[in-house]
C-alpha cells in the first residue's frame, strides 16, 4: 500500500532536431526501447560527452527529440569532465553549463543543457490524490533494505501523461541499494 516504484536513470542526453542532423548526419532517432513514460524511448544512437578534463563514451540519447538539448550526467561525471553542473529538474537549463558532443556524424558544441537531474517521481492526477500531494510540492521519500534511507527534496511532478515512477540516478541508487531493476519507496512527512 501507497508503494512507489523507483527507477534509475543513468547519465543520457535528449536532443534537439538539429543536433541530431549534426551528430548522425539523418533527420530521427532509432527506437530501441521503452521507458517506464508513456512515449519515452532509449535510442539506438550513442555520442561521446567531452569536457575540459576527459570525455565519457557511449551516452545514450533518449527520445522522442526535444526543443533543446540536454546532458544528464552523473555527479561523478562532474569531476571527470571537468564541468560542474548543477542539480536541476529536466528543462531547467538556463545558466547551466556547456559541453561538446562527438557522433558518428559530426560535432555540437552546446553553450548550456548540462545538469544533474533532480531526484524526482512522476504521477498522475489520481496518484497525486490518494498520495495527498500536488505538482511542484517536496517531498521525503524513505527506501527501505540493507542500505535503506530517505531522499529528502524530492520533486513531484504530476501530468496526466505520467505513470508512477520516481526517478533517482544510478549514484543514489548504489547509495540506497536500488540496482537496475528498480526498487520502491514510500512517501513519509
Ligand atoms: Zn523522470
């Protein structure tokens, strides 16, 4: 009862369409699978993330295409690049950092999109109501097992298109015990 399935995410990058042209030299992305939103995809397609320190390959593109582009990396992935982005919800870029993305086709050098995302749960209208909460508010969300702990500052995010998912990446999986194949959470006040 009021359970709330948790998945990771690892670092990825959404796309506008013109970067796509850039990278891959082709106008869509290729599906290769679900995620746990209605619509979203992990693509076949791969870029390499290079910053002023290192680079990191094989970082997946998620789509469908969006307006902007937008890194998602690891706080990790902060220090080995050599680019300190900020903690940020999804769309929230403006004022963060750049970087340079190599593809198989081309390169972008994007001025800004590079953020950590911000611990976060989707839901809809009806989830919203039987958990007592609204979009934007914060909430505590407490992982049990061995290496069980509450996230504090965690996003809600309610729109008619999402399914029940809170959305943690894999840094703060390891930290809680959540592996790859999810784990679930329990809102607490
Ligand atoms: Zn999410």
């Amino acid at each position: 009862m009021n359970k709330i399935p948790v998945s990771l995410s690892n670092r990825h990058i959404h796309l506008k369409k013109e970067d796509v042209k850039t990278l891959f030299g082709k106008d869509d992305l290729t599906y290769k699978s679900d995620l746990s939103q209605p619509g979203q995809f992990a693509c076949e397609e791969q870029v390499v993330i290079v910053g002023p320190k290192g680079s990191i390959d094989k970082v997946r593109i998620l789509g469908p295409v969006r307006p902007d582009s937008q890194v998602e990396i690891l706080t990790g992935d902060c220090f080995k690049l050599g680019i300190m982005a900020p903690i940020r919800e999804s769309g929230k870029i403006e004022g963060t950092p750049g970087c340079k993305l190599v593809g198989p086709a081309g390169e972008v050098e994007l001025s800004n999109g590079v953020i950590v995302a911000s611990r976060h749960i989707h839901m809809s209208e009806d989830d919203a109501k039987q958990f007592g909460v609204k979009d934007k508010d914060i909430v505590k969300v407490k992982i049990g097992g061995d290496r069980g702990l509450v996230f504090e500052n965690v996003l809600v995010r309610v729109s008619p298109k999402f399914a029940l998912d809170m959305h943690i990446d894999s840094e703060e999986g390891n930290a809680a015990g959540v592996d790859r194949k999810g784990g679930e959470g329990e809102i607490v006040k």
